[in-house]
C-alpha cells in the first residue's frame, strides 16, 4: 500500500511538473492552444480537394444556441470568426460559410433534419456542434451515441467532410450538467467514423486554467463572449488546415 | 448491554459508503467477530473513498491527481458501494440471526429513513444554492447552459419530484442508489442466509438481464438514473456476499499467486489504458479494434471493465494488507479511519462542502491556488467534524451507561 502511494505520488508530481513547465511556455500568447488539442489522425479529403482543385471551400456549422452569441452580431460568434480567420490564412480560397442553428434540439432531432440542411448548399465540410441539449435533457448516453452516429453517416452520405464539436466547458452549471457521458460518446464516434473531433471542452478548460479567461465568473459582459468566439473560431481554423494537410504552398 | 452494543454498530458501520471496498474483501472476519471489535481496514478504506468522493465531486485541480480514476478505470463509488454491502450485511445479518427477520428488517427500515432525510436535507442546501446561483449569474457566453436552471420555474413539480427521488443534480446520485440497495437488504439477507452462492448468482442474473434489456430507472425531467440500481447491486451484493463468508470461502483463490498475477497485470493494463486519456500523444499506440470494443466504459451500468478493475484492487489490498497492519492503529491514519467510522454523516458534509467550495470558486476567485486550498480545507473539516462525532458518541455513552443500557441504544443507532 505504501509503496502504490509513493508511486502515485511520483506520477502526480511529474504530472504537475510538467504541466506547470508546459504552461511556463504557453504563458505570453493569449488564448494559445496546446498543439495535442489541435491534432488529429482523421483526414478532411474533401476540403484538401476543394482547397487545391475549386479554390472554393463551402463550410455549414450545425449548432445549438451556443454556436451563436445572444445579443451580439453573428459577426461575433466563432462561425463568422472561422471564415474570417481561414479567408486570413488562404487568401487564394473563396470561403463561404453558412449557420444553421437547432436550438434546443437533441442530437436526434438534429440527425433527422441534416438531409435537409445539406441539400442544396453541397458543403464540402460540415461542422456539427452537438451534444448540450442532449446533456441539459439527460439523454440516454447510448441513444445520444447512436443518433451522432447516424448524422455523422448522414453527412458522410452526402458528400461531405465532417468535424464534430463537443460541449462547452461551463463550471458555473458543473453541479447541474453531467458533461463526460456525451463527451466521451463523441470521441467513441469521432473514432469509429474516422472524423476529426475539435474538443472545444478541453480547450475552454486550458483557457480557464491558464488564466485567459476567467470563465468562472458570473458577471461577465458581452466581451468575454466575444474573445472567446474569437480564440475558438481561431483554434478551428487552424484545426482544419491541419487535419486536411494544406500546406503552406496552398495557403498563398 | 448486548442489544445496545448490537445497535450502536449499525449505526456507525452501515452508513451509506462503500471507500473501503478494497479492504473489505480482505476482512477474513465471516463469522461475527467479537462484539465491539472492529474492522479497522473497513473503516479506513471507506474514509479514504470519502475523501476522494469529495475531491472528485470538486472542479479538478491539483488534488484530483491523487484519486484513484485516474489510474485504472474503477473509482471511489465503486469501494464506497462495496463496503456499504459488507457492512450492511455484515451488521444486520447479525441482527436478523439473534432477533429474527422482522426486527431485523424493521431496523434496516429506520436506517433508510435516515438516509433518506440526509438526501432531502442536502437537497434543500443545493436548492438554496442554486436559486442563488441562478438570480445572480450573467454571462452570454452561457445562455444555453443556463436554461438548466429551468426547473427553478416550476418549484411545484421539481420538489415532489426530488421528494420520490427522481430529480437529482449531479453528484447527488449516490445516496438514492443507497436508499434503493438498502430497501432490498431484507430480502438480500434473507435469501443469503438460505443459499449464499444462490443469490449471488441470481445478482449476476440481474446484472446480466440489465445489459441485455437495457432496463433503468427514469429520472425526471428526463433521463435516466446516473447509477442504475439494476446493476450497481452487483456490487452491493458482492459486498454482502463476501462478509457473510464468501470471501472466507474465496481465499485459498484470493491468495493464489495466478489471481495476484492476474490482478497486477490487470490493473497495470488498465494503467496504460487510462494514461492515453491524458498523454493523449500516446492515443496512436491503442490499437483500433480493442479501443472499438473497449469504448465507452460505463460507468451507469457499471461497466464489467470497471467491475473487474475494483475486483482486483480488491484482492491485491485484502493480500498484502492485512488485518493486523500496525499502522492501521497508528495516528496517522486515523482522520480517515474516524471519517470511515460516521460516513453517513461525513458523507453528506462531502457533498454540501463540495457544493460550497462551487460556490466560493464562483463568487471569490477561481485560481489554481484556491481550489487546492478548498479541497484540503474540505477535508480537514470532514476529519473535523468525524472527531467531534466520535467524541460525542463516547461522552453520551458514558453518560448512557450510568442511565441504564436502553437509551444508549437509541442514541448510538440515531446516530
């Protein structure tokens, strides 16, 4: 018993070890996001091919309420902030870029009207923030499964790359909202479908335990939000480049 | 003098835990051991499930590193159910043997009472929080996650429904899985004192059938309950197996060096499983198709991995600690021993000091600093307050013994 103690005291010095070294690195950028969250093994071909071939990337972002900002312009929110960032660093690429918000919508209602939200617009990516009401409703966490399985698939079908995004990192309703049941099933689903997972949770926590963004506090007005949207729109754009292999050849 | 003894055991030992599962395995102690002896092994292992019950219940912070989920894939809830099992089993097993299944039963009966109004109290305390929370909390980046607070808007409902145990926030799942596994103690003991392995195997049935047929509990306003009584029973069950001689019965297998080997790579496995979760630069080293099979480990329906994953802490802790370990006598151990002892009452403190250390991250500050400082000065006040409780008991049953034996049983039982 004594030496597992000892052991797991080794393991959790050098876990803060290296953890207090790593945030000695990150400390001046602000918002800055460690490269393992922005890495991903499963490739976006349809947005390598429409970057190389068309020079026109058409993205749709399906979300719930938190994929806008109430009582702000869309402007300020991460979608618009993700086309402006990727029209930044591909000058040469015509973005285009269009939301379509569910709010209050489970993963499974949303999964019924994706064929209809795709059609006629052709994506070739598509970005599905899901997961909150699910939480908020307590879904079944294996149902929520299966119906993210099946957008996804749905997506897939279409002709399009997909990227899911998870839930926001939100302490204030921790006590209330139980977030790993659904966190953990859109990484099972991001596994098994081979599609980038951009774990907007984890990123929030970085930015709160770095000191970015105090994301605890209650009273915060409506600029939190947007440098939040900001850096997140940011982190995405970069996530995308990376996942779909655009060098810096293409990006000119 | 017997009866009173008899009763101020329960009290103390059946409370809702289960930290000590590990420990209890290990308690050889199948026939009733002499009254007034205890199993310290218990009593540490389930104050030590409390206090990381109380570290996990916290935002993460540096403590957090030290709770046991974070190297396998089983966690406190697991030891706390297990040893809440053995001692429940262990404590009214005895009552049904020298009183009979009625009193017995009826005993069980107050004893879920009281857990039952520690879950309304605690309930009440969340309620007053969150209210606060709601009126005061302002933050449009959160629009969304605010709606949850809903239910404020309709007080009506909401109560009745925390009141049939339906409605509960996060972390307050535990004491209703209690509530229920304890309501099925009688019947539990009764069976088990027929045909012990029987309804073992009739638990591993119902563990069987529940993942087969998804069956749950509904939760309001939606949902499902977080720990499905249908499965974590197993647990209880297993608890309550092991201290009626089971585990007695197991041990030429616990000690055998093919389970301890077994146990040991499992769990190292299971170590390099939980390590990819936070390396993740170590993700592209689990091969595919055990990650298809392995992913999501359930925690609802106590997932077997997870089941598996305690068996072995289990019987590693029962092998190499035993009973007679002299540190478990030594002061050292004692704030979790004395937590272990009243963990009902520590049990609870967890809960309302996890709510209030919410609070003061959200309206003080929320630095690193803090939150480390909050979750060691939550356990400090559960050693605290487990001292005063001890002390207290000893003082009224000095007092009691000069009375007369009757009212001591009272006291010490209510407590």
């Amino acid at each position: 018993m004594k030496s597992v103690s000892w052991l797991r005291f080794g393991i959790a010095a050098l876990a803060v070890s290296l953890a207090a070294a790593a945030r000695a690195e990150d400390a001046p950028q602000t918002c800055e996001v460690p490269a393992y969250l922005l890495t991903t093994e499963s490739p976006l071909p349809k947005v390598a091919e429409a970057v190389k071939n068309g020079r026109t990337l058409n993205i749709l972002v399906v979300g719930s309420r938190s994929s806008a900002i109430l009582s702000a312009s869309d402007a300020n929110a991460y979608p618009a902030r993700l086309q402006a960032s990727l029209k930044d660093k591909l000058p040469a690429v015509t973005v285009n870029l269009a939301v379509e918000l569910q709010p209050k919508k489970t993963a499974e209602e949303t999964a019924g009207n994706l064929v209809k939200l795709v059609e006629g617009k052709r994506p070739n990516l598509v970005i599905w923030q899901t997961g909150t009401v699910d939480a908020m409703r307590s879904i079944d966490p294996d149902e929520f499964r299966q119906a993210v399985n099946d957008g996804v698939a749905t997506l897939q079908n279409a002709g399009a790359d997909v990227i899911l995004m998870n839930l926001q990192y939100s302490p204030r309703t921790e006590t209330l909202i139980s977030v790993p049941p659904y966190i953990d099933n859109m990484r099972v689903v991001a596994q098994q479908r081979d599609v980038p997972l951009f774990d907007r949770f984890a990123i929030m926590r970085q930015w709160n335990e770095q000191g970015d963004f105090d994301l605890f506090n209650p009273t915060h007005g409506i600029e939190l939000a947007k440098q939040v949207h900001d850096c997140l729109g940011r982190a995405l754009s970069k996530f995308i480049i990376d996942a779909a292999h655009i060098g810096p050849a293409q990006q000119n | 003098m017997a009866a009173s003894a008899i009763a101020a055991t329960p009290a103390v030992t059946s409370v809702p835990t289960a930290p000590a599962a590990s420990a209890t395995t290990a308690a050889p102690a199948i026939t009733f051991p002499a009254v007034g002896e205890r199993e310290l092994r218990l009593d540490l292992f389930r104050g030590l499930a409390l206090w990381l019950i109380f570290i996990d219940h916290l935002p993460p912070n540096i403590l957090t590193w030290f709770t046991i989920r974070n190297y396998g894939f089983s966690d406190a809830t697991e030891i706390f159910i297990f040893i809440s099992g053995y001692t429940a089993a262990f404590v009214y097993g005895r009552a049904m043997q020298d009183a009979g299944f009625v009193v017995a039963t009826a005993r069980i009966l107050r004893r879920v009472w009281q857990i039952y109004v520690a879950h309304v109290f605690l309930f009440t305390i969340f309620l007053a929080e969150i209210s606060y929370v709601a009126t005061s909390f302002e933050n449009p980046l959160y629009t969304e996650e605010m709606g949850i607070m809903d239910f404020l808007k309709q007080p009506d409902v909401t109560i009745v429904q925390a009141l049939i145990l339906r409605f509960r926030p996060v972390n307050m799942d535990v004491l209703p899985l209690y509530i229920v596994l304890m309501l099925f103690l009688p019947l539990i003991l009764w069976l088990m004192r027929w045909r012990p392995d029987l309804t073992l195997a009739l638990s591993v049935v119902l563990y069987a059938v529940t993942w087969e047929f998804d069956l749950y509990l509904s939760a309001y306003p939606n949902g499902f309950w977080a720990f499905n009584p249908f499965a974590w029973q197993l647990l209880f069950v297993f608890g309550a197996w092991c201290a009626l001689g089971g585990a007695k019965r197991m041990s030429r297998i616990l000690n055998s060096p093919i389970t301890l080997g077994l146990c040991v790579a499992y769990l190292v496995a299971a170590f390099c499983v939980t390590l990819t979760w936070y390396i993740p630069q170590l993700g592209h080293l689990m091969p595919r198709r055990i990650e298809q099979w392995m992913y999501p480990i359930d925690k609802t329906d106590l997932d077997v991995l997870r089941f598996a994953h305690f068996l072995a802490l289990a019987a590693l802790t029962v092998h190499y600690l035993r009973k007679d370990w002299p540190l478990l006598k030594s002061r050292w151990l004692r704030p979790l021993i004395v937590c272990g002892q009243h963990s009902l009452e520590i049990f609870c403190l967890g809960v309302f000091l996890a709510f209030a250390g919410h609070f003061v991250l959200a309206e003080v500050s929320g630095g690193p600093m803090m939150h480390a400082m909050i979750s060691l000065c939550g356990i400090l006040a559960m050693w605290g307050v487990a001292a005063l409780i001890s002390w207290y008991k000893r003082e009224a049953d000095k007092g009691a013994a000069r009375k007369g034996a009757r009212s001591n049983a009272d006291m010490a039982g209510g407590g």
